[in-house]
C-alpha cells in the first residue's frame, strides 16, 4: 500500500483527510465520504512500538482498530497472520460485545485508528455494506483456519 499523503499537510491532517485514507482501504470502500469524516470525527489514534500491547486477551471490547501504518500480530491464535495497512481487528468482540478473544502485539513501529463500538455499529446500520465485508473477511478467516487444521 502507498504510503499515508495529506497533500503536503501531515502535521494537521483533517477529517477529510483521515475519510479519504479509510477510503481506500476495502473495509470502507462503498462507504461516503460524509459518513467516513463523521467516524473519524468519533475515533482516537493511537501509536505503538515494537512488541507494544495493543489489545489482550479478556480486554472489553469497545473499539475495532484499523491499521493505518505498520504491522502487528495476533498471539494465540493457531493460524496468525502479520496484520498490515488497511486490515482490522477486534470485529468479534465489537459485533458480540464479549471480551477480546486474542492479544495484538505490534511487530514494528504501529499507528491506528481506534473507532468506537457505538459509532462503527451506527455506521454498520447505516451502511450494511461494511457488514458483508466484514463477513467475507471472517469466512476467508475461517476458511483459512480450517485449510491449516486438515494440514496438521
């Protein structure tokens, strides 16, 4: 993925700014602009450094995180995978509302946006198109898992 751009202005980024870079990531592709700048608008961003904590295991789960440079890894998981640019976690807990089932440990330098539960889910309502995204993902996920336990 390219690198974050704000038009030369990275010391003050906008919420315009911020929609049109989750713009670009598939989670919220089919998502409007207006919609977007308004999620960010309600999120928090958040930076971490190598082997830094993000999430653990049995935290509350009151945000998705979306990765907007970096990378980071599930701990615990049998089939991890190295998150990048533009993926997600903390789905689960968000649509469940049960606590994290994993800790996210950065693997390099991190920076993330943290979108509250309320807000992600009233966009979610709105737009049920991220819904189905996310339900591809996790069906990939699972598929994945299921791949590397009948190779085991």
């Amino acid at each position: 993925m390219e690198p974050l751009t704000f038009g030369g202005y990275w010391d003050q980024p906008s919420s315009g700014d911020w929609a049109n870079v989750l713009a670009r990531f598939s989670l919220f592709s089919g998502i409007s602009k207006r919609r977007l700048r308004k999620l960010v608008r309600d999120s928090t961003f958040a930076e971490f450094g190598r082997g830094d904590i993000v999430v653990a295991t049995d935290d509350a789960a009151d945000s998705l995180y979306v990765i907007l440079s970096g990378t980071a890894k599930a701990l615990g998981k049998a089939a991890a995978r190295t998150l990048g640019a533009g993926d997600y976690f903390g789905e689960l807990g968000l649509l469940d509302g049960a606590p994290r089932s994993a800790t996210v440990v950065a693997t390099r330098e991190l920076h993330v946006m943290r979108l509250p539960r309320r807000s992600f889910l009233e966009l979610a309502q709105d737009d049920p198109a991220i819904s189905f995204t996310m339900l591809r993902n996790l069906g990939a996920q699972f598929q994945r898992l299921e791949t590397q336990t009948a190779q085991a």
